[in-house]
C-alpha cells in the first residue's frame, strides 16, 4: 500500500504496531519520516504495570530518534521530553471543530434536576490512566455525568452508582453533552493535550483541572477554567466563568493554525529528489 502511494515523506501517528511497521519501512527504504508524539505511554504503562518511566523513555526515545521531526502539541510536553532526551522536536498544535461544537441552550436541561442544581461533566477514555475516581470522589453539589467507554467502566459503574454513565457518544450527540454541562471536569494527570478541554470550552463550558502540562497548556493561562491542585476548588470555581468568554476563547483555536504547522514541519524536505514530476504541483498536492 505504501508503495503504491509512492510518498515523499511518510508520517507517523502512533507508536503502536502500524507505527512500528511504517517505521521499519522508512528506514529500510531511506524514506524521510516525522512522528508525533500524542500519549504518554510510559506514564500509561508505569499506571498498569510499575515499569520505571526511565525504561518507557528509553523506548520513545528509540522510537523517535530516527524521526525528521517530532511533532508535540504544547511547551509543556516539548519541555518534557528535551529533559527525557529527545531533541528533534517541532510544535503542531490542536484545533476544534467549532461548527460541531457550539453552545446548544436547548441541551442545558439534559442532565438538569427540577431544582437546577449544576452538572459536572467528564468525557474520554475510561481507564486507569485518566484519573477518572479523583472526579468522582469529590463532593460536589449536583450531578456528575461520565462520557466515554473504556476498561473500567463496569468497574466505575458498581463504585459510583449515583454517577451518570452514559457510554460513548459521538458527533452532534456528543456535543449536545457538553453543551449539558455546568463545568467540565479534567482530571488527568497525563494527557499531553487534551482536545476535550477544547471542544468543551467551544460549547460554552469552563473546565477544571489539575495544574499540569495537559490542561495548562490548552487553557494557556486564558480565565475560561480554573486550575488547582484542589479539583473540588477547581470545580466549583469554575462555575463563575461566562459561558460566552469560553466559547470565544475557543474560536481562536480553529484547524487552519494547525494545518499550517504541519505543512512547515515537512517543508524541509527536499522532494524533488524523489518525486520532479510532483514539483510544478507541489502547493496543490500538499494543500490536498
């Protein structure tokens, strides 16, 4: 198949299996290639199996190395991984569909009980390296409402029966959820990013969350969310913040800066070595 396609240059997403192959092709082939990194998978794996971080970096860094360019998402995470040891990093930042997701007032009484008491929302994966239980441990007026499928949710299902559950939920449902939501609640500790924070905050919704790389990065110091190392505070905090600041905030985080990073971390390359008959069309072909 990728020969087929016969590329210039080869990005890869993921570390996992497909990652692994297109990575062993690249070099085998002397074809150029970038990564990304979007998962702290050695924090992941020390979660389920307490294998030191140094041993999950040493393995990125084995990854990585050969890549032109590593893509990372926010200073935070950049910072990170220079002091693991990697160096060819370059910044591609996140965007929001903000025509998706947008404030919906008909959707503010999805979760709402008669006396109006607030809805605390999380939405994402749900597994152990998403910190899920410091959300719902804490003791909040209202209701707490959890969107996502993943490992634990039985579990989390029998722990917390007061909670709402609703499992995954996607496309205009899933913004109707957020659009639900008093505050969204973010309480990992690991997220290199966190694109739900945004997608929230374009539907109106301020976020709370943990004073870390993820979330400090997104909300970059902006009054649409509260940070604190007390998530209860956080939450409630967060209650104050204007519904229409959050979604502004938010339409300055659209897909074209995003697109625009990307095209800059392949321009070094020289394609024409491999592909001149692609020169005259080169705007067209990287634009599609």
């Amino acid at each position: 198949m990728i020969e087929k396609c016969r590329p210039c240059v080869i990005h890869i997403a993921t570390e996992g299996p497909l990652g692994l192959a297109a990575r062993a092709y690249c070099i085998k082939r002397g074809i150029p290639f970038t990564t990304a990194f979007h998962t702290k998978f050695p924090e992941y794996i020390q979660a389920r199996t307490r294998l030191p971080l140094s041993v999950g970096y040493k393995a990125v860094r084995w990854f990585h190395g050969p890549s032109r360019c590593v893509m990372v998402a926010t200073d935070g995470i950049e910072e990170e991984l220079r002091r693991w040891g990697l160096t060819n990093l370059g910044r591609w930042g996140r965007g929001v569909d903000t025509d998706l997701f947008k404030p919906d007032e008909a959707a503010r009484g999805l979760f709402r009980d008669d006396d109006g008491r607030p809805v605390f929302l999380y939405v994402g994966r749900v597994a152990v390296e998403k910190n899920i239980a410091a959300f719902l441990d804490l003791d909040l007026p209202g209701r707490k409402v959890v969107v996502g499928g993943g490992p634990m949710l039985d579990d989390l299902r029998r722990r917390y029966p007061a909670v709402t559950f609703t499992g995954p939920k996607f496309g205009e449902e899933l913004a109707r959820h957020f659009a639900a939501a008093d505050v969204f609640v973010f309480p990992s500790l690991t997220d290199t990013f966190g694109l739900v924070v945004l997608e929230a905050l374009s539907c109106g919704t301020p976020v709370a969350a943990f004073p870390v790389a993820g979330p400090k990065d997104v909300l970059q110091g902006e009054p649409v969310g509260v940070l604190d190392t007390d998530l209860r505070k956080a939450a409630l905090a967060a209650l104050e913040i204007p519904r229409d600041r959050c979604r502004a905030f938010a339409l300055r985080n659209n897909w074209d800066a995003s697109v625009d990073q990307f095209l800059a971390n392949l321009a070094p390359f020289d394609t024409d070595q491999f592909f001149p008959e692609l020169v005259p069309a080169r705007d067209g072909v990287a634009a599609e």
